[in-house]
C-alpha cells in the first residue's frame, strides 16, 4: 500500500480537522440556546457560550484586529505547510502538528468572518437558525466564536480563613472551549514536547538555504 505523502496527509487533516470543528459549532448553534448545558458526566459537559476573544474565551485587542490577526496566522500557516509538503526527512507526527495547528486557526476564522452573517441570535429561549430569512446578527467580520466543551474536573470551596479567596467555590478546569481550540493547543504541547528539535533544524535550514542565494 503506497503511503501518503506529507502533501495529502496535511490536506486530509486540515479538511477533517475544519469539517469536525464546524459540524459541532452548527449542531450546538442550532440546537441549544445560549447558555443552555448538557450533562454527560459530571466532569464533562457541553455548555455552549460564545466569545469575541482567543482560545478558551479569553478577550485581547480589539474584535477586528483579532480575526486579521487570525487569517494572517491561517496563511502563514497554510504557506509553511506547502514548504513543508516535501520534507522528507520531517516526521509525519511534525507534518500532522501543523496542519492541526492550521485547521484549528482556520475553523475559528470562519466563525469571525461568516456566523454574524450566516446566523440570528434570538432572545432566550430559542436557538440560533442557520441562514436566517431576516439576515444574521452581526456584520462580516464580526461572528463571535462559539465554544462548547466545558470540563469542570473537580471544584471545592475554599476555607474562611483563606485570605483573598476564603468562600469562594473554585472549579477546576473553568475554561470553556471548542474543538479548534483543542487542535491548536493539544498540537503546540505535542510540537513543544517531541518535535522541538525539528522546530529549531527547519529555522536553521531556512537561514543556510537564505545564505546559499545571497553568495
């Protein structure tokens, strides 16, 4: 059996990854109402919630400057993976990081640029309708990512006499994020904890290669 080539395997992982992301993001839109949770397991819920920020929810800059900053990552991302498509000797593990990395940056693009425009957002408790007769909520641009995935690991109250948060109820893990987020971070760990190296060789081989055409 042939074995793909770096090539397809970053194209089949970067579709899959984007076609995952978004028919979970549409499925939650469309049939749970802001706010609304799921209970699977006590550690584990679907509780969606949406967010005009970064990963897990966090809010940096302005909206506009975010998702530019965003389709600037996609393509640089997109452009390395092409570079990347003949390297033999990378990894396949190295290659799928990446287009991991790219497919996660890439589904939440789209929430900012299309779901202001491609959904409504009614009043509670109704959920969201895709392609809405009266037109969506927000202009291009300016979707607001949706998140979903909420893993409240354990949680306790802090006692009394704890200064600054002594009463307080305390969950761990509080964040709440959505697939692409989980690509992008579960691969920057794997890229950080096994393929470092290759991070670092790849930099020094664009240096040479830079100074082979300069003399």
């Amino acid at each position: 059996m042939k074995r793909l080539s770096h090539g397809w395997l970053a194209t089949i992982i970067v579709v899959a990854g984007i076609l995952l992301d978004q028919i979970v993001k549409i499925w939650v839109k469309t049939h749970f109402y802001y706010g609304e949770e799921l209970v699977i397991f006590d550690w584990f819920r679907l509780l969606f919630i949406e967010n005009n920020g970064m990963a897990f929810g966090m809010e940096i800059g302005s909206k506009m400057l975010l998702t530019w900053f965003r389709i600037i990552a996609v393509i640089v991302f997109v452009f390395l993976l092409i570079r990347l498509r003949h390297r033999t000797d990378l990894p396949r593990g190295f290659v799928a990081c990446i287009a991991l990395i790219t497919a996660g940056a890439a589904g939440n693009v789209i929430d900012c640029i299309a779901y202001g425009q491609i959904f409504n957002a009614p009043p509670y408790p109704e959920t969201a309708q895709l392609f809405p007769p009266e037109g969506g909520y927000a202009a291009l641009f300016q979707g607001r990512v949706v998140d979903m995935l909420y893993f409240p690991l354990c949680q306790w109250n802090w006692p009394q006499w704890m200064p600054g948060v002594g009463g307080e109820h305390f969950v761990f893990f509080q964040p709440v994020f959505n697939v692409a987020d989980a690509m992008l971070s579960v691969s920057v760990v794997v890229l950080i904890l096994f393929y470092s190296k290759y991070l670092a060789s790849d930099s020094k081989k664009e240096t040479e290669e830079k100074g082979e055409e300069n003399s």
